[in-house]
C-alpha cells in the first residue's frame, strides 16, 4: 500500500537540498577517487631514488636457503607476531621446520595482526612480485608461497635483480649496519652510506692490552694507525671518512638511539681528551657518553667539509622493548643551532612525535624530512602527519626510504608510501589547497628529484 506524506514547504525544501548534496557528495567521491587512482599511477611510474635500505645478499644472511617463515620473522611484521603473543624462533629452529610446524606455532598470533600495516605492507610486496591475490596469509596458502620464495631465493642476485625492476626501483642508498666499514657495494643498485655508529662509540671501547678488540680497532691496526691519542683517534676517523667518500658515499647515518639518547652535548676538546687516556673500563657511563659526544660534533664538521648530509634515527625503535624515548627528536636541536652548514636528515616522521619533527623541518633550512619507514609503522598516522607536514613545510624537503632487510618488504613498502602520498595530495586538493599540477611536481619531488638534488647524485643514477 503506497502512504502519501504531505510536506510543509520547508521540509521539502530541506528534503531536496539534502538530496542534492547527497548527488554533489556521491559525484565527488567518484570525482576524488579518480584523481587518487591519477596519482597513485603517476607515483607508479616515478623510477624511486630509495634514500635508506638495510637490503643483503643471501650470502651475508645467517640462513642462505630462505623460506616464507624466515621472511616474516626478519621483516617488522615479526615483531608484531611477537607483540600478539607469538614466538621467536631460533634460526636453527627455522631452518629445518616446514611451514605447517611455523604456522602450529605462530599462525593464531600471525592472523592477530592482521590490522596492522607491518602486516598490510609485508603482504603488499607479495602481491606485486608474487601476484598473490589471497587477502591474508593462512595455513594453506603460505605453503606454496614458500615454495616460490625457496625458488626464488635459489638464485637471489638474479631474483632482486627482477624484483627490483617491477618495483619500480632506480637506486637504493644502503646502510649496512651490521658491516659498517665495508665500502665494498652493488654499485647498479646501491649508493653508499657510512654508518658512524662504531666510530661514535668506539672512542670509549678501547680493548684491554692484550685483547683483539671491535672490528674497528683491527681495521686501525691493519691499516698502521696507532690509537694512544684522541688526536690518533681522530686521524683514524678521518682516514674513514675519505675512504667512504672516495667510494662514492652519500651520506652518514647515525642510528644509535637503539642504545642511547641522541641528545649530543658540547663537550670541550680538553676533556675529551683527557678521558679519552683513561682505559675504557674505568670511564663512568657518563664519561663514556660525554666522550662519544665529543666524537659526534667531529663528525659533523666533517660532514661539513666533505659535503655530506647526516641522517639520523629519530623516534620509534624497531622490534620489542626498548627505550622509546632515546629517539625523542626535541634532543637534537642544540646540534641544528651549533652547525647551520650541516645538513641533517631526520628520519621515521619521529613518531609518535611527528608535530615536533615536522616543526624543525620548518624551522631549520638545514633539516629535511625523510617518511622513510612512518607508512610501514603506521599508515593512517603516516596520512595524518604528512598533511599536516605539508601543511608546515616546503616539498623540497622530503624524502622516502624502505628501511628494510630484503626486496619483498622493500616493494611492499614502496607501494604503501605511494599510497600515503598519493592519498594525502588528493585530499589537500579537494579542499582547495593544492592544484592537480603541483601535486604531481610533489610526488616527483618527495620520491626521486628531492634526492637527486641534496645528495648530489648527478653521476649515480642512470
């Protein structure tokens, strides 16, 4: 039975503007959601300039026959895994159990993690290189998964290679953290970067006579630098530095906020040098720290003299417990105020601080801004710091970076921070903040030309 409402002539007027706004609302979802596909496939298309990866070959690997479990358990996904109640499992253990055994184990904390963009991101890169279209990973599917892991891990170099391309990959600045004076690198992949974390801590970590000691002091033995002195200290340092440039270095990285606060103190030359004459075991924490200090401020007139920005650790720490408010960026500022003609590249948004880290990005013409690793973290926070960032600074600024330990990831990264951008340029021009042109200049801007022009690379990239 068909019930005739007789309106008054408001509520019919209200009624047919309600209906109009609900016409303009569903035409500019499709309108918004077209541009976004635009320029989503425009970031596509951009051959990247990666400013940080941790990326290795099989070879320096513990494990040189990878499976689709030791995938996950090296990849930031496996710290969730744990964080939801899973297991960490020795690579002993991993390399000789089938991936029904892994998932026994930790397939329920696996699909608890299912929301997360550790998750999200770890899946993306297998479904670009891997094609697989499943929306989660399950005990029947990851099996074959494994099995074309295993298959193209038979012949990795080959395999990255591929990868690399589809990615959409030009050139990868590697941090080889757990190698840190090897200058030895892929050069049709890689740029260099020089990881000054041992040099900063080695000061105060002198062995004992008699003792071998850190790699470092090895390399300083080996290469005829005595090491009595702050100054022979410092000689040897410097040697460091030359070598890494003269090998195509393009920049330092700093990442010790795993293991201290990235508050740097001026420290007078005079005490350095003199704690640096006590033996290592009699330095306070304190001393130690106030002589690792010294050695940092060096660094970075140095990295002055030779041209070379500074990236540094800002925020979140990857894995499970630590202490999260080392990376506090606030911590840096003295060294933005003492060394206006360094250049420092922060890194990770500085989450969960990402309102102080864009400030100085603003503040400093002399600190840029690197997403790296923030859309991997967090996407919806990525989006929500990035439009405000944008908000505060200029685009020729910004970087990204995968901050990852293999290609998978690496792509599945990729493909998240597009889309965070992407996202973020759509929504700002359909409040009226940006033109469809300039976002597109962003985009080329935050993914390859920003890094072309502050890390000089005009002779490493093709």
């Amino acid at each position: 039975m068909l019930v005739k409402i007789k309106l008054t002539p408001m509520a019919a007027l209200l009624l047919a503007l309600a209906m109009l706004y609900s016409c303009q609302s569903i035409q500019g979802d499709r309108s918004s959601a077209s541009r976004y596909e635009k320029l989503k496939a425009y970031a596509d298309e951009i051959k990247v300039i990666n400013t940080h990866e941790h990326q290795r070959w099989s070879e320096e690997n513990a494990v040189m026959h990878q499976k689709l479990s030791h995938l996950i358990q090296s990849s930031y996904l496996g710290a969730d895994v744990v964080s939801a109640g899973g297991s960490w499992i020795e690579n002993e253990k991993l390399d000789s159990m089938s991936m029904e055994e892994y998932w026994n184990i930790n397939g329920e904390a696996l699909d608890k993690c299912r929301n997360t963009s550790y998750y999200s991101h770890f899946l993306a890169g297998f479904k670009i290189l891997y094609d697989f279209q499943d929306p989660y990973f399950t005990a029947t599917n990851v099996v074959a998964l494994s099995e074309q892991v295993e298959k193209n891990y038979s012949d990795y170099r080959k395999w990255f290679h591929q990868a690399f391309e589809k990615a959409g990959f030009e050139l990868m600045f590697l941090d080889q953290y757990w190698n840190q004076l090897n200058t030895e690198i892929d050069q049709d992949h890689y740029a260099l970067v020089f990881n000054i974390n041992s040099l900063v801590s080695g000061a105060s970590h002198k062995p004992a006579p008699g003792h071998i000691g850190p790699e470092l002091i090895r390399v300083a033995a080996r290469e005829g630098y005595g090491l009595q002195t702050l100054d022979e200290y410092l000689s040897f340092c410097d040697f460091l530095l030359k070598k890494n440039l003269e090998s195509g270095a393009v920049c330092l990285k700093n990442s010790m906020a795993y293991s201290r606060s990235i508050y740097y103190e001026k420290v007078s030359r005079e005490l350095a040098t003199s704690l640096y004459a006590l033996p290592s075991s009699e330095l306070s924490a304190e001393e130690a720290k106030k002589l690792a200090d010294f050695v940092f401020h060096w660094i970075i007139e140095k990295s002055v003299e030779y041209k070379l920005p500074i990236q540094i650790h800002t925020g979140y720490l990857a894995g499970n417990g630590n202490t999260l408010d080392n990376g506090h960026p606030l911590k840096l500022n003295n060294l933005f105020l003492e060394y206006p003609e360094a250049r420092f590249v922060l890194f990770h948004g500085g989450f969960p601080w990402t309102g102080e880290y864009g400030a100085f990005g603003k503040m400093f013409p002399n600190v840029y801004l690197d997403l790296v690793w923030l859309p991997q973290i967090s996407r919806e926070r990525a989006v929500l710091a990035l439009d405000e960032m944008l908000d505060l600074v200029p685009y020729n600024k910004f970087f990204w970076g995968g901050d990852c330990a293999f290609i998978e990831e690496s792509t599945g990264s990729l493909e998240f921070g597009r889309s965070v951008v992407a996202e973020v340029l759509d929504r700002r021009i359909s409040r009226g903040l940006l033109t469809e042109e300039l976002a597109l200049q962003i985009l080329d801007a935050i993914f390859r030309e920003n890094a072309i022009r502050v890390f000089a690379l005009g002779e490493s990239i093709n």
